[in-house]
C-alpha cells in the first residue's frame, strides 16, 4: 500500500512539473503577429473590464509579461465610487501566433494602462472587455426652447461648459478655451441633443448657439436655465 502512495505522489509530482514546463515553453515560443493602433471611431472603443482576464504589461502569454492588475482587482476598478472619474478606451490591438488577441487599453485617468485578452477576433471586444456606452440618448427640450447658463453657474472660472459630458470620454473634459465664464452670462443657446451620462447618472445637453465658443458644446441640465 505505501508502495502504491509513493508511486502516485511521484506521478503527481512529475505532472505537476509537465505541467509547468509546458505553460513555460507556450511562453518563451509565443510571439506577435501584428501590434496594431485602433483607428476606428474612439467613441466606439471605450469599453469596460468583465473580470474574467487581468491586466499585463504586454500580451500575457508573451514572456516577461507582468500582472499589473488582477481580475479581480479590475472588476473593483469598475465599482469605485461615482467620485471618481472611471472609463476605459481601448488603442491597440495585437495577435499572438496562437490565435489570440490582446487589446492594449488605458482608464480615462491614464492610471492604468497595459494588455488584456480580448478574444480570438479583432472584429469585437471579448475576454477580458466588452463595449461600454458611457452615455445613452435621452429626451431632448423642444428645439424652440430658449436658454442661458444659470446664474448660481457664472462663476468667472469656467466649471460649466464641457467638450463632451463630464466622465464620458478620454482627455475630452472642460473646455479650456473659456477662462471667464461671467463674459456669457447673457448668451442664449438651445438644445440639439440630450444624454444621461452611465457612470454619473447625470443629463447633459449639446447645445448649438450663434456664439462660436458656446456651440456644439455640452453643459450640464441643471446648469441650463431656460427663458420663460
């Protein structure tokens, strides 16, 4: 009978070690087909992490590719608190010689950057990201409805008028262009488009104004005083 233990352990053991070995030789034979820069529509590529691959230095199968955040981890990044500006864009994409595809991503803080799986095609985000709409399209005013920013928002400090809504795309935020907001005070615009921002649960309005600085520029709903 300790005969017939010792045996197993040793097949165990010896399995154990195929098994490493194996996982070692897929590494240092793994190699990039292509490393490509996304070109499509950016807006199309903020995406969000599922939780079923961690975040590495380079394709993960590559050697000397580094774990910088775990599954894990990644599925807490996603639930952070709303004060926190959270997204994710999606810039690269690789093909290792097994198959697989790698997407190099960055969160829209620039925190975190680096390679996740993405699945075997590079026709669709999977693995270890899915597509993320970090807006979606809600009722607009009626088109013939008259506004001006609040006044509770003409600081001289510009907090109000935006590029894109707060938390939705990457490096596209306060307009730096205006530097004393008091100078629009009596500016009147009206509404083209309406959103609800999906991290901060928060309407924003696109807005279209005679005033270049001010036109096709977002602002916040409660920043909108409408002219009664």
């Amino acid at each position: 009978m300790k005969k017939i233990i010792l045996i197993a352990l040793a097949l165990g053991t010896f399995a154990v070690g195929v098994s490493f070995s194996s996982l070692s030789a897929q590494a240092s034979s793994a190699r990039v087909v292509y490393n490509r820069q996304l070109t499509t529509d950016p807006t199309n590529r903020n995406v969000t992490f599922t939780g079923q691959n961690a975040l590495y230095s380079k394709a993960g199968t590559l050697p000397g590719a580094k774990k910088i955040v775990s599954q894990i981890g990644l599925v807490k990044l996603t639930q952070v608190s709303v004060d926190v500006i959270f997204g994710v864009r999606a810039y690269r994409v690789a093909k290792v010689n097994n198959g697989n595809i790698y997407y190099k991503i960055v969160t829209f803080d620039g925190k975190y950057r680096g390679w996740i799986y993405g699945g075997k095609s590079s026709l669709n985000f999977a693995g270890g990201i899915k597509q993320y709409k970090t807006t979606n399209p809600i009722t607009a005013p009626d088109p013939n409805q008259k506004f001006k920013i609040g006044n509770a928002s003409l600081e001289k400090q510009n907090y109000v008028i935006w590029n894109a809504p707060q938390g939705a795309e990457y490096k596209v935020g306060l307009d730096s262009k205006i530097t004393d907001l008091s100078q629009y005070k009596n500016i009147i615009f009206t509404v083209q488009k309406a959103v609800r921002t999906t991290r901060y649960n928060e309407n924003w309005y696109q807005i279209t104004s005679t005033n270049s600085d001010l036109n096709n520029k977002w602002i916040n709903v409660d920043d909108a005083n409408p002219i009664r």
